[in-house]
C-alpha cells in the first residue's frame, strides 16, 4: 500500500479525502453506510454565530451533469453545534473540521473564537462566499480586500489550522488566494460553487425560490481543477481542491494539479459511500503506477 498521509500546516490527515461543507450532514448522518474513521476529514455543514432557517424552497435543482443549490446555510447556529452535536462527533479518530460563515469580520471572528474553544476540532474552513452586509450584499470572497479582512478579523481570533474556502465567481482566482495567504491562511480550499440558474420554461420561473444558486458536480471539475492549478503556482499554502470528483481518477487530476488533498461534496448525494471508493482507488493507482507516496503525484503536471 502506497502512504496516503498528507499534511496541511502541522495537522496530519491519514489520506487526502475530505468530505465537503454541506454534503455530509456532521458525519453522524452516514456512520450506517462508511467508516467515518477511515476518513481523512469531515467538514461539517456551515455554521454561523446566530442561528439562520435559510432560503424558501425550492432551494435544490437538478441540471445536466450537475445541482444547482440556494439552501442558504441553513443550520441552529455556533452554541447549538458546541452543546449538542459536538459531543455526538468530537471521539471520531479524524480531522472535525467546521465551516464557519457569517455577515461580517466581526461575526467570522466571533464564531471562529467559540469553535477555538472545543479541542476535538483542530481547523476551520472560512466560507467566504458569504454576503457582505456592510457593502451591499457582494460576497467577501470576490475581491481581495474583503476576502482579507474576513481573513485578518479571524487570526486574530483563531490560533488553530484555518483553511479558508475560495469563490471560483472571480476574474484572477489566484489574487484572492495571495491575499488571504499574507493575511494568515495556513491552506486555501477550492473551489466553491459556480453561480448558476436554471428555468422552468412552462411555468417561466426560476427553479429555485431565489432565482439563482450555486453549481456543483460533475459539470464544473475542468473548471475547478484549472483554478487550483493556478493557485498551487501562485501560493506557498497547501492547496485543497473540489469541485464534481467522482472518483479517484477525478481526485488524481486535482493531485497533479497541485492539491495536497481533495474534497467531495454532490458525489455524496448520489453514492454515500464514494469517499471509502475513492480512497481504495486512489491507493490502487499509486501502486499500478509504482508511486509510493501521494507526495510523489502532487503537483506533478507536465505543463
């Protein structure tokens, strides 16, 4: 067997697969079906400081080779997830990751300090594709600026590993990236979900109940691995990258692009237990190919 281990910052992860914020519940809801242990992470659904009921339905919709998603970060907020569903998680032999979300600086800051305080949970990843209540609802994550000061607001508050999850709605992906490196980052993860929009020509209404949403799956990986080999090249952080891996063929193109270790999200919805096959088939390629470690393939593009 090749060694999968990988390493962002001094947090050690078993193997590079990660599941994303908002596929797998916390982990709890698909203990049944996969041995969360096995994991090389979880990044549990996004959590904010307050409580959010997020968007009206529909908030979900099929697209070709893709979904589209408006859910809106529904979740019971940062004192619910630390009273009642931390305990429930916090003994799982892998790396508890939060997403953490919120209006601004302040409120990142805020729910990054009370998830500093839980031990079971060595890292945060930063939704910066949050809208920015003080500048007219444009995301954090679409200029260097607000992405930064998101960024600076949470190291000053958070001492632990922060990853901070990039918006692929942006002209120079790689700027962003740079910012929120000279602000702290110890790792950027990417990308986030395309904004898209899907329309109902009988009825001549949006599918989702606030018009546009994010696009996840199959149909966005050549755009997600072309970002994070831009990244990989511009930054000295380590790299995470996602966006439609359905596989270990899908994640072995993120390796090569640069990242040290991949996330997968919307596969979930179609086959809960594909991070267990993508670890076995990832392990499998490094030893058809005579790779002894990941380490060996990431980065490795030939371009």
């Amino acid at each position: 067997m090749a060694n999968l281990q990988t390493k962002i910052g001094n947090l050690v992860f078993q193997n590079p697969v990660i599941t994303a914020s908002g596929t797998f519940g916390y982990g709890i809801e698909f203990a049944d079906l996969v041995d969360l242990n096995r994991l090389g992470g979880i990044v549990v659904k996004g959590t904010t400081l307050a409580p959010r009921e997020g968007n009206n339905y529909p908030r979900m919709a099929e697209t070709p080779s893709g979904m589209l998603n408006c859910v809106g970060l529904q979740n019971k907020g940062a004192d619910y997830f630390c009273t009642h569903i931390y305990p429930e998680i916090k003994d799982l032999r892998t790396n508890i990751i939060v997403n953490v979300s919120g209006n601004s600086p302040e409120d990142y800051a805020a729910c990054a300090a009370r998830i500093a305080e839980l031990p079971g949970i060595p890292a945060i990843e930063l939704n910066i594709s949050c809208p920015n209540v003080h500048d007219g609802g444009m995301a954090f994550g679409v200029t260097c600026s607000g992405a930064a000061s998101v960024v600076k607001a949470v190291r000053k508050a958070y001492d632990k590993t922060l990853i901070v999850k990039l918006s692929p709605n942006v002209t120079d992906i790689a700027e962003i990236a740079k910012a929120v490196e000279a602000e702290g980052a110890d790792a950027v993860s990417l990308i986030n979900t395309l904004m898209g929009m899907s329309i109902d020509i009988e009825r001549r209404r949006p599918r989702l109940s606030i018009g546009t949403g994010g696009l996840s799956g199959p149909a966005v990986k050549p755009v997600a691995v072309r970002m994070v080999w831009q990244v990989y090249r511009a930054v000295k952080i380590p790299v995470i990258g996602l966006g439609g891996i359905m596989n270990a063929a899908d994640a072995i193109e993120f390796f090569m692009a640069g990242a040290c270790a991949i996330e997968i999200g919307t596969a979930n919805f179609i086959d809960p237990t594909v991070t267990m096959k993508v670890i076995d088939g990832i392990d499998q390629w490094l030893d058809a190919h005579h790779a002894d470690s990941l380490q060996d393939i990431i980065g490795a593009l030939e371009a």
